[in-house]
C-alpha cells in the first residue's frame, strides 16, 4: 500500500514539474539580443544605429512557424517585397513635428536606439527594457521612448505573448502628433497570413488547397467585424488574424489595454498583411470612413505634448496555435485589461 502511495505522490509530481512554465531567458549578440523560451528561439530583439527603428523579429508561435514577413532584412524567394517599412513587429508614427518615423527607409529621420535598461530572464516571464531616441532631420531628438517588454510563455496553452508598455515623452517645447492613418504599434506579418477573396476559411485538422496558402488568413475583431475591409479605420478593445500553416491553424491578436492613449484604439489593417493598431489617427480614419459608420461629425485628436509631458501606450501581441473564437479572445482581453 505505501509503495503504491509512493508510486502515485511520484507521478503526481512528475505531472507537476511537466506542468511547469517554461523559462523565459535573453541572449545579447551583436546588436541584438535574442529570446529564448524552453530552449527554443522565440524572437529577437534588432537595433543599430544603422537601423530605421527597433525591430521584433522574427516572431514564432511555440511550434516554431513564423508570423511575420523580415523582407527586406532577408530575402524569401516568391514572397511579397512590397513596404520595405513594414519589418517584423515595429512602433512609429506619422507625422511628428511634421517629420514621416513610418515611411523612414534610410537613416533620417531615425528611431535610434539609445540603451538596455533592464534584462531579467524568468520562469514564465522574461522582461527587457530599452530607450530610444526620435530624431528628426536636423539631429534633434523630438521625442524620448521608453519601453518595457514582458515576454511571456506557459500562461496559456499554444501560444507566446508579449506585453508592449511604452512612453514617449517630449524632449522639445512642443510635440504635434498629426491625425493619420499611417502608425503604430505594427506587424508586418507572413505571406500566408494575408486576405484572399477565398470563401475558404481554416479549419482544424482541414488545411487549405495549395492554391491557397499565400492567402489563408482572416481579421475579425472584438466588435464582430470580419476581414480586413470591415475592421478598417474603426475603434476596438482587439483584433486577430487567424490563418493556417503546416496543417495548423496560426493566429496573431492584438489587445490595447485601457490604459493606453485613446482606448481603445483605431485599426489601420490591410489584406496584403499589415496589422496595426493606431490610437492617433482619428481624424484620419473618421474622414475616410462611409458616413453610414459615422456618429459624430469628424473631430481630429491631434495629440500635442508640451516638454517633459508623455503619452502612454500598452499593447498585448499573442502568437498562437489553434483555432480561437471571439469569445476566447475576448477572455484573454479581460484578464489583461484587469
């Protein structure tokens, strides 16, 4: 009888330690520091004053698949080579001080990356904290960034998350951040992520045709509009993107924490593959929306910030495996909204 107890309490405990979340732990190289969970490349961390901006990538799910495009950091033969802005996961913004951060392709204007602040490796969390610099034409520094990054595993089953936490804070008299469509917190996601004008949809365990795989993927967000064209230029808590790869169904979601500057957030999503939530422009998108969509007149929000002031943003990206339905979603917001 106790060696049977003893057999038992043993696999209980290996089930436990199975259980276990996995460790989150960084990797510092050449201008890049890599993230590593379980063992596995999870994403890294780009930066050099040779880049545009900081970048995330690549990005994978647990599995390993990519999500995201690296044109043009990496040529992929048949892939898409359009945007060459449009690089792994990226913040920035149009227009600043009337100066273009997202459409940058050399190296004026510039988001530098300045300094690490702050590398704690973890059992489920890892966290990572840099400062950039927003420098404009002239070599002035417009704008401060702060930004903290928990990357986090085992929470959930099937899937990494990364919580975004970032501040800009103005470091000239004054800041105007002008209503448009082109920012902010942005993926540039993989070939088989965008929209097609299949009727198609994925399913588990019913992979798409062939003919289809450089379009398998679907937007719907937390007010129930579906594709790209409906989620467009209008106001939500959370968008995902689910597609399929491998015989298994991808996704990519993103949530704006109400904390954050003007929740929640408008959406600049497309169907060749951009994903990006962008509480800035609201003019922008209020304009370009059918009347049909309008409550109110137009009302512009043209953010200003005076020296030393600062405007707070919070995103949550889940990479993930699995088919996920609006409800689920909606969960995984809550409990991140708390």
């Amino acid at each position: 009888m106790k060696k049977a107890i003893l057999v038992l309490s043993i696999g209980m405990f290996i089930a436990v330690a199975r259980a276990a979340p996995p460790k989150v732990e960084f990797i510092k190289g050449d201008n890049r520091i890599d993230v590593v969970i379980d063992k596995k490349p999870f994403t890294s961390y780009l930066y050099s004053d040779n880049m545009t901006k900081p970048l995330l990538v690549p990005i994978r799910t647990p599995s390993g698949i990519e999500v995201n495009r690296r044109h043009p950091l990496v040529e992929m033969p048949g892939g898409s080579m359009d945007h060459e802005h449009h690089v792994g996961i990226f913040f920035a913004v149009d227009l600043v001080n009337g100066v273009k951060f997202w459409n940058n392709t050399g190296l004026s204007p510039q988001i530098r990356h300045v300094e690490i602040t702050e590398v704690v490796s973890g059992v489920g969390t890892g966290k990572l904290s840099a400062v950039s610099h927003w420098i404009d034409e002239k070599k002035q520094v417009l704008l401060e960034e702060k930004r903290t990054m928990l990357f986090i595993a085992g929470e959930h089953e099937h899937e990494y998350a990364i919580d975004l936490s970032i501040d800009l804070t103005a470091r000239c008299p004054h800041i105007l951040f002008e209503d448009i469509e082109e920012g902010m917190l942005a993926i540039r996601v993989s070939d088989y992520l965008r929209e097609s004008d299949s009727k198609l949809s994925p399913q588990p365990g019913r992979p798409l045709p062939i003919e289809s795989i450089s379009g398998t993927g679907r937007y719907f967000s937390s007010n129930g509009d579906v594709t790209a064209k409906n989620v467009w230029g209008k106001r939500a808590r959370w968008v995902a993107l689910q597609g399929v790869r491998q015989d298994k169904v991808v996704g990519v979601a993103i949530l704006n924490h109400p904390a954050s500057i003007n929740y929640p957030t408008y959406w600049h999503v497309r169907n060749y593959g951009l994903f990006s939530a962008n509480p800035l422009g609201q003019g922008d998108f209020q304009r370009q929306q059918p009347r049909k969509y309008r409550k109110n007149k137009v009302m512009p929000l043209q953010l200003k910030l005076d020296k030393g002031e600062t405007a707070h943003f919070r995103f949550l990206v889940i990479v993930y495996e699995g088919l996920r339905t609006k409800e689920q979603i909606e969960q995984r917001f809550r409990k991140f909204a708390d």
